[in-house]
C-alpha cells in the first residue's frame, strides 16, 4: 500500500479562515517532504518543503509542521482565500529519485 | 523562462495502440521523472531519468518504457494500450535526482483517454 496517505479527503472552510490539512506517513526513513497543490485541468504546484531534520517551516501564509514521532505531517493555510480551492497531496521523497503521494485533500473555500 | 512543457496536451487512442508522450524539463534541469495519475488519485510514480540513464522505476508493466535525451526532453511509451491506462500523465523536472533544494517542478501533463 502507499506510505503517504491523507486524514480527511475533503475540507470546506470559510474564507478568511485559516485551514489544516492532516497527512501520515509510514516510512520513518523518509527524510524530504513536499506540499503540492493541484487546481483542476493542471498540474501539481509546489507549495512548500521540509526536510526531516526540521520541525516547521513557514512561507507565505503557509506553515507546514513535521512530527517525526508521530509520523504525521501538516499543511496550515492562514486566511484562506477562494483561490486555495484545490487538492492538496502531501509527497514523501523516498530514494531520491521518487515521490509518493497520498490521495490528496480537496479544499472548498465558502464565500 | 519556460516551465515544464509537455505535449500533446490531450489525445484519444483506441485499445491496443501505442502512444508516445514528450516532455520538456526546465532549461538547466537534467533529472526528468514521469507519474501516472488516475482520476481520483495522487500520482503514482513511473520512471525516473538522468544524464540518459534510467535511475528509478515504479511497478507498472513492461508495456511502459522512456527514453531521455542528449538535451535532457524526454519521451514515455506505452504499448499495448489498455482502458486502464487512461489518466494525466505528468512530467516532474529537478536539477539533479533528488536535489533537496528545488524540489520537483510538474509540467500541466497529457491526459490519455483510451477507448
């Protein structure tokens, strides 16, 4: 089975809102994690990244969070905005030269 | 600068036949990746290249082979084609296998539609 895999597979929040997206992993060597976010009709967008020696890690207006004891990794949007609605997949780097990804979240902002 | 480019952007191929997709990695990238992505799902891995050599395989059948290319595009074949080969095939480029510091940038892929 996969080793990457999602909490909830979908997510509605209100805009201005600030949303999180839950992941587990199994591979507790896996040592690079990457957010991507995928908008219907395209291709997945890197978001952010975190290695394993790394707890958290902030962009703009994403924070992405990695708890290596629990094996659970998440993504927080603040102040979300419609433009967020999409699916976000969580992918492990494993033998640096593969990405697995979960089923991915999809995301419904509410006006 | 140009992205990821992949062509053709949609096709429709009849069972049995073969299909040739392309790829355009980022100029400066040398390490292309191909995923197959069923409607529903995350992207399951297929084929990693660098420098012209195969570096990485996910588990689908031999009916999928890839070829890179001395500037580094890169082509994915698939014969034999099944109704279960229908999804968007997406294009990764990284400047080296794994280079932690860039990630993978994904081109808008080719959505396959066998019938």
């Amino acid at each position: 089975g996969e080793s990457v895999g999602l909490h909830l597979p979908t997510l509605s929040v209100q805009e201005g809102d600030n949303s999180i997206i839950n992941c587990a992993y199994s591979n507790s060597a896996s040592d690079y994690f990457i957010w991507y976010k995928q908008e219907s009709g395209k291709g997945p967008q890197f978001i952010i990244d975190i290695r394993s020696n790394m707890d958290k890690r902030q962009g703009q207006r994403v924070t992405v969070l990695l708890n290596k004891t629990v094996k659970h990794l998440s993504l927080q949007i603040a102040a979300t905005q419609p433009g967020d609605s999409a699916v976000y997949f969580c992918a492990e780097n494993m033998n640096d030269y593969k990405l697995s990804f979960g089923a991915g979240t999809t995301v419904t902002v509410r006006a | 600068d140009a992205g990821v480019t992949q062509s053709p952007t949609h096709l429709i191929k009849t069972r049995g036949q073969h299909v040739t997709l392309r790829c355009s990695p980022i100029s400066g990238h040398k390490s292309v990746s191909w995923y197959q992505q069923v409607l529903g799902q995350g992207p399951q891995f297929i084929f990693q290249y660098y420098e012209k050599e195969e570096r990485g395989r996910g588990n689908f059948p031999d009916r999928f082979s890839a070829r890179q290319f001395p500037n580094y595009s890169s082509e994915l074949n698939v014969n034999a084609l099944l109704l279960g080969d229908s999804a968007l095939y997406l294009c990764a480029s990284s400047p080296i296998p794994g280079d932690k510091s860039y990630g993978y940038t994904f081109g808008s892929g080719t959505r396959l539609t066998v019938v």
